[in-house]
C-alpha cells in the first residue's frame, strides 16, 4: 500500500500517513503494547473562524462568536438520540475539544477499535440540526460558559488576550457569550459545517497496537474512498492586527485568595516570506529562553520565590501560529505590579550582559527529556501532531529543531522578544470579600 | 495485564515493580503513610515543601532544580493526599530512559538526588532551615485560603468535610490555617526524624528497570533506616446519623455549585464493591449514565454532572454546577434516578455500557506509568489486592440485582450548595 513513513528517530516512533482521493489525510503512530487505541477526527476550524467564503462563492460568510464550540456540541446530537450512545456499548470514550483553530473528535477505546472509528467517522460527517435541538443546546453552553465565568485561571488568560490584540478573534471566548450563543441558528451551523467539515481541510489520526495495512485500508472503506473530490478551497478573513497592544494592563476582581496574573509579550510581526519550518524555529528558540529566564532554576525565580512573591505556580510558556503569537509568563502573587518591575529589570540587565551558555545547555536537555516524555501518551501526541499538521508542521521534528537551536540564536531573540511596548499584565485580584477568609 | 513482583523489605518497607520498556521513562513512586489526624496534618503537608527547598549537599531548590534539568528534565516532585484517614505523601521521580539519551549515569544520578531531598536534610542549629521554614510557611498558608479558586473542586471538598464533620477525613490534606503559626523548623524536624523512621513505606517503580535492579538501586542509593514502623487503622464503615444534612454557603459566583453526599455503607472489601462501582458508573460514571442523560441532555439544567466514590471511606458524592434557582429542581431528578436504580429500572443497554465504561478505564491504567502506580498504591494501601483482571471479571459478573442490593445500602448524608449570587464581574 502506498503510505509514506515519517521517522522520529531520536524518540524511535514512526507515523505513517496517506492522503485519500476525498483529500483526507491520514496518520497513524503504532503503539506496541499499548492497551488503548486512540483516534482523533479534527477539522481546520476554530473559534477564530468567524468571517470566511468558499474561494469562488461571492458571499461572504460572518457567524455569531462560540459557533465552532456550538457545533462541537451538536454534532454528537443523532436523530435517534445521541453519539455518545454509539460509543457506550462498545466501551469507547468519545468526546470532543474546540479550540482557537482547530475542532477535534476523539475517542479512546481498547477493544472494537474499527467498528468505534467507523462511528467517530460517521457521526462527525452527519451533521443533524433541528430548531428544536438547537435551542436546547444553549442552555447547556449558558452553563459551560458560567463555570468558566468562575474560573479565575480561565478568566485571567482571556482578560489578556483581550488587552493585547486589538482585533485579532483570538481575544474572544472560544464558547462566545451567552448573547452570541443566544443568536445562533441551525443556518448558522449548517453554514459552517458544510465550509469546514470538508475531507480535505481535515484529518485523521489513529494510534495504537494496530496493523497499519489494516488502519489503512478500513479508513478507505469507511469513506468510500473511490472517486478523487476537489478540495476545498477556503478564504478566511482575519483583521488587520496592529503591532503593538490595545492595553498593556487589565484587570478584574473574582472570588479567589491571592492575585493571579498573566503576564507577556506580543510577537514582533513575520516577514511574509519566511517559510512555515521557522515557526518551529521560533517556538523552539522562544521556550528555550523563556526557560533560561523564568524557570525555577533561574536566579529570576529564586530572587522572586525568596522575596515571597511567586510560588511553585510561577510558568513561562510560549504561543506561537501562523497569524499571532506572544509568551506567557503566569503565577499568583500578592504583588504581580512588583513581579513585572522585577522581570522588566531583569531584562534590561540580561540584554546588556548577555545569556549565559551553560544555562542553554541545561535548558536543552531538559526541554529535550520532556519531549521525549510526552510520547508516553498517545492522546499527547495525537492531538500536538494534529495542530502541528495544520500549521503545515511535523510535531516528530520538533526535537531535531530544538536539538540545532544554537546560542547566538537565543540571544538573538532575547533582544527581539522582549519589548515593553508589546508587553500586556492582567490580573485577576480578590473581591474586597475574599482576599481574608478564614478556613 | 500489569506484571508486579512485590517485595517485603523488612517491617514496613516494600517495594514494587511493573517492569515494562513500553514507555519512554522511569518513574519511581516513594509513598510514605501517616495517620490523618489534626495534630499531625499540617505538618505532614508543610514537610515536602520545606525539603524540597534543599538538602545537605543541595542547599537551594535552584541547585536541585539545576540538577534535575541537566539530567534531562528528571522530575523530582511531592504531594499530600487522603487514602480515607491515611495520609499519604509522595515522592515522585520521573526521568528519561536511558536507552533515548547519551547518559549513562541518568537514573542512578537522580536516585542520589532523591536520597538527598528525602534522607539527607539540611539541617542547621538542630533543626530545618528557618528562613525555608517561614517561607514554606506563607505558601502553605496560601495554598489553603486559595481553595476556593477552584469553585467546582472546593464545593465537592466541603461537602465531604461537612457530612464528615465529626471524623478524622474532614481535615483537608493540605493542613489546617489555625496550625501553621505554631509550627517552626525545631518541631517540624522532629516530626521529620519521626515520621521517616517510623512511617510505613511504599516504593512503586513503573519502567524498564528489572525488579532485581530495582531492589538493588534502592537499597544501595536510599538510606532507609526504619524502625518502630506504626501500624495504621482499617478503614471503618460509618453510617448516617439522623436526617439529612444541608448547608448552604454564599459566595459571589455566576454559577450555584451542588454536591449531595452519600454514605455508601459498602466498604472497598466488601463482594458488593464492584456493584457499588458499577451503580456509580450507571447513576453519573459519564455520557452513558442517567445523570447525564436526564440532568444534562433532557433537562439542560448544567453543563457537568457525575458521581464519583471515595473508595476508602465509604462515600459517594454528585457534583453539578447549575443556575442558582433550578438547585430544586436538579436535586429532585437526581434523586428520580437513585429512585429508577433501587426499582430494578436499569435497562439492558444501562447496564452493559455502565459495566463497559469501568472496564476500558481500568484497561487502559496500563497505558500510564503515574496511573499503573496508583492503581498499584491504591491495592496496597488498603491491603486487599484485587489485580485489574480480577476486577474486570467481577464488574462483568455484576447483575442488576446486586446493583439494586446497592441502592438498599445508600443514604443520602449532606446536600452542600455553593449559592452563587451572580456578581462575580462582567465577562
């Protein structure tokens, strides 16, 4: 059979991967000796996706904020009752995420693996929307968008994505808002499934201690895959995204006991013409840094750690797509203005003298350990190899790119990185209520 | 499906080995058993977080820290928790497999630093380093006021300590505010040389390390040195005592938070457990059970609803996050549905995809080294050992009368309710 092998050498996987004639790609990761089988089902399709038309349709499609989340929901409503119920019998777990670019079905089985992923297959390309089921739909998104309304982690991230872009749909809840949500009709969903839910603007991945012929081969059975079909082709409108940030500071009150902040850095806007493989790069080169500044073995995190003002919670991470991307550096504490003078400080003293390379060392081999950590999971990989594919990036050479970071690279990027104009810190601080409460 | 040759050390040392190379790593669980009790709780959850801050020959958790990542990101990490009144602290290394890395001396490096954290304090004037001590203090300190941030966790946790108001499981894990003041670095490390001699120990090592190798690395790289180990009580069966329990709290929330707890009067011994854990699983064990079928997708009443049991002691809790004014009308389709299972109304299809639901959760434990160890841990602690396959056959020979014989055995206990008021800021 005509699959191609995509090697990871350094962590000895293998993914193989054939494109169907609907367009669909398929992959899949062998697992010996796992008990569990997994397979996700995911479309280019997210929250960010709100303004889009088919390339040669004239109109112009806009859609009420949360749809993709709403049409996660709905595609598991059957017109005899509900997919889940599908999957139960065969003791399969099925469940669903939507994020800001990509909407994903999956499920987790260890037994039955074919006639589950003929399901997932199924109930993800049968769309089933009724006036009726709509409607009862929002009552149960209301409640899912008031229990993230409570949670102050969520809140804290959304508060900063809303103070550094002053356009982009990424500052929107992924769920919309209980008005957005309100709005929505079948139309509206029907609209976007019959964009988005095309094979070729889709994927499938499948994991486990499975025969690859086999995987293959019941995946172009179950599509019928006979005849080759035109891809979609798709124009999706993002604004135009200023540079610098719509608010460097924001901030609300929540029932919670100690400030929590989110504190971070736009990225300095691409040359158009730099090809996909350096988005890898820069991901790579910023979490090196953002390690070699912010993790605890840092004098940063013990200056700050010693001084009472973070504790273990205190994380810098990096968020790198096509279209946006900024760093994250997140903690609670009693003071985050303080904690942000401190790192601006820092900061300016690195640049002037420099990184230091034995902490490049260590940071690479410790980035490299975790990398490898995370093929112990076949959800981890399946979904990170998922959202790579659909930046046009191969998650299995995410080692190699990290391996070939050199030092002058990092250093590079702590001078570009680093800008206070781009810098946005939102907090979350107590209601006057909450912050002295006796347990 | 997991291979596990245990080993009886001396009193109260064993250790446990899952030899497998399907996975990338090594993990090495070292579990210590305390009493839970309210004399000794908050120094048990203050005791890691000072350890961890250095050792002798590591005086800074920046030197740990900087150890750790040179060695591929090993993970060096602890945690406090409750195994009904046991508490249980753990010690969890995580490293790479050395067959992925070009370092040799990997795993037996990051032995010596768990020896260190553990075994070879630091140790100033007879005690633990003050200033660590007052530091870990104020984060311990903080750790327990910030429970409430997490609001569906926090309204399950205080139903528990509501109904169980009157026993030793009402203490939360990580210590109790009016306790840490009085602790300073000469009593917590005396509590320390105690505990670590006499305290039962566990070591579970999930990974590609045979089980004569791993005896071997522990003994010769852990300076264990116990003595006078403490026995720890069996877990008692506790009932109801007079009528239902309800406490209401307000906070400014979107979003009202119910927790109903029950008394199961089924002990984790008992034949009936696997019937108990089947009824949970049909009642609110996920997308296939009457809770989420009737509270959720007929009612749209809330986004989550579950059931979930404490194994160790005996309780079963329904967690749901709902609108503020429909909590009567949620309780009253819950209990609907205990009603449907005590009159046998479990359909067919309930009952298989109730049973099957377990089944492909305790299978798929093989496929996590931090799950296969606590499902290991979780047999022992109690010291009745039903393997994964020997549960699995027992949930598969569950009818629906001995889940019905369930319902005869449940009561109702406390109905918590987190009102929220509706003003927790705009979004």
């Amino acid at each position: 059979m005509d699959y191609t092998e995509i090697r990871g050498e350094a962590v000895n996987e293998s993914i193989y991967n054939k494109r169907l004639n609907n367009g669909l790609e398929v992959f899949f990761m062998p697992k010996k000796g796992y008990s569990k089988q997994y397979a996700i089902f995911a479309t280019k399709f997210g929250s960010n996706d709100l303004k889009f038309k088919k390339l040669h349709d004239k109109e112009v499609i806009e859609v009420p904020e949360g749809i993709a989340h709403f049409l996660e929901h709905k595609l598991f409503e059957e017109p005899n009752g509900n997919a889940f119920d599908r999957f139960a019998p065969l003791g399969a777990n099925v469940n669903a995420y939507t994020n800001f670019n990509i909407t994903a079905y999956y499920f987790t089985s260890t037994d039955n693996f074919y006639e589950n992923l003929k399901n997932l297959i199924e109930f993800v390309q049968q769309p089933y929307f009724t006036d009726e089921n709509v409607e009862k739909e929002k009552g149960i998104i209301t409640q899912e968008i008031k229990m993230y309304q409570d949670n102050p982690q969520w809140r804290v991230i959304f508060n900063f994505l809303k103070a550094m872009y002053h356009q982009h749909p990424v500052r929107k809840d992924i769920a919309g808002t209980v008005e957005s949500i309100g709005k929505t009709t079948k139309e509206d969903l029907y609209k976007c499934f019959n964009t988005f839910y095309h094979p070729s603007n889709m994927i499938l991945l499948v994991s486990g201690d499975l025969k690859k012929e086999e995987v293959f081969s019941r995946v172009e059975e179950f599509f019928d895959d006979e005849k080759p079909m035109e891809p979609a082709k798709l124009v999706r409108y993002y604004p135009d995204e200023p540079s610098h940030v719509k608010n460097q500071y924001i901030e609300d009150n929540l029932y919670v006991s100690t400030p929590m902040f989110y504190l971070g850095y736009k990225r300095i806007p691409k040359a158009a013409e730099e090809n996909q493989i350096s988005l890898l790069k820069e991901e790579a080169m910023l979490k090196i840094l953002l390690d070699m500044i912010f993790h605890k073995a840092t004098d940063l995190y013990q200056g700050l750690y010693n001084e009472g003002l973070i504790d273990q919670s205190f994380y810098a991470d990096y968020v790198c797509e096509p279209d946006y991307g900024h760093s994250i550096i997140s903690g609670e504490s009693k003071d985050p203005q303080r904690v942000k003078e401190t790192i601006n400080k820092w900061i300016l003293s690195l640049k002037k003298n420099g990184l230091k390379e034995e902490d490049f060392i260590r940071v690479k081999r410790k980035q490299i350990g975790e990398n490898i950590s995370h093929y112990n999971s076949i959800e981890y990989v399946g979904n990170t190899f998922a959202s790579y594919h659909f930046k046009n990036l191969n998650f299995l050479d995410y080692i190699n790119i990290l391996k070939a970071v050199r030092f002058e690279e990092v250093q590079q990027q702590l001078k570009n990185h680093f800008n206070e104009e781009r810098q946005v810190l939102s907090i979350i601080k107590p209601l006057d209520r909450s912050s002295n409460i006796d347990n | 499906m997991l291979d596990i040759v245990s080993d009886k050390m001396n009193n109260g040392l064993n250790i446990h080995t899952i030899n497998t190379d399907k996975f990338k790593t090594n993990l090495i669980n070292i579990y210590f058993k305390r009493p839970l009790l309210p004399q000794e709780v908050t120094f048990n959850a203050l005791l890691p977080k000072v350890l961890q801050r250095g050792s002798k020959n590591y005086d800074t958790s920046q030197k740990i820290a900087k150890k750790l990542d040179y060695l591929y990101g090993s993970s060096l990490g602890a945690d406090v928790g409750k195994k009904g009144e046991r508490h249980i602290t753990l010690y969890s290394l995580n490293t790479v497999g050395l067959k992925y890395i070009d370092d040799g001396d990997l795993l037996k490096e990051s032995m010596e630093l768990l020896n260190e954290l553990l075994f070879e304090p630091l140790v100033e004037e007879s005690g633990f380093k003050a200033e660590y001590v007052k530091q870990e203090k104020v984060n311990l300190e903080n750790k327990i006021k910030g429970r409430l941030n997490d609001k569906n966790r926090y309204s399950y946790e205080r139903c528990i300590e509501e109904m169980c108001r009157n026993e030793n499981f009402r203490l939360y894990e990580h210590g109790l505010l009016k306790d840490i003041e009085a602790i300073n670095e000469k009593n917590l490390f005396n509590h320390y040389k105690n505990a670590i001699l006499t305290s039962p120990i566990d070591i579970v090592v999930v990974g590609s390390i045979p089980h004569e190798h791993v005896k071997k690395y522990m003994i010769d790289s852990l300076k264990l040195q116990q003595s006078n180990v403490i026995a720890i009580e069996d877990d008692k069966l506790i009932s109801r005592q007079g009528s239902v329990y309800e406490v209401n709290e307000e906070m400014e929330i979107n979003q009202g938070k119910l927790s109903l707890g029950y008394r199961t009067n089924i002990s984790y011994k008992d034949t009936l457990y696997p019937a108990l854990m089947l009824y949970s699983s049909i009642l609110g064990g996920g997308p296939h059970s009457k809770l989420f079928t009737k509270v959720r997708e007929e009612r749209s009443l809330c986004y989550y609803v579950y059931s979930k049991i404490e194994k160790f002691k005996s309780l079963m809790l329904i967690s749901s996050g709902i609108e503020v004014d429909k909590a009567d009308e949620t309780k009253q389709v819950i209990q609907q549905q205990l009603e449907e299972i005590k009159k046998g109304n479990i359909t067919e299809n309930e009952l298989i995809n109730g049973k099957k639901a377990l089944i492909t959760a305790i299978q798929a434990l093989g496929d996590s080294p931090a799950a296969m160890a606590e499902y290991t841990y979780s047999q022992i602690v109690g010291n009745h050992i039903i393997t994964p396959d020997e549960l699995i056959k027992k949930i598969n020979a569950t009818d629906i009368d001995e889940v019905v014989a369930v319902s005869e055995k449940i009561q109702l206990d406390t109905i918590y309710f987190l009102k929220g008021s509706g003003k927790g800021g705009n979004s």
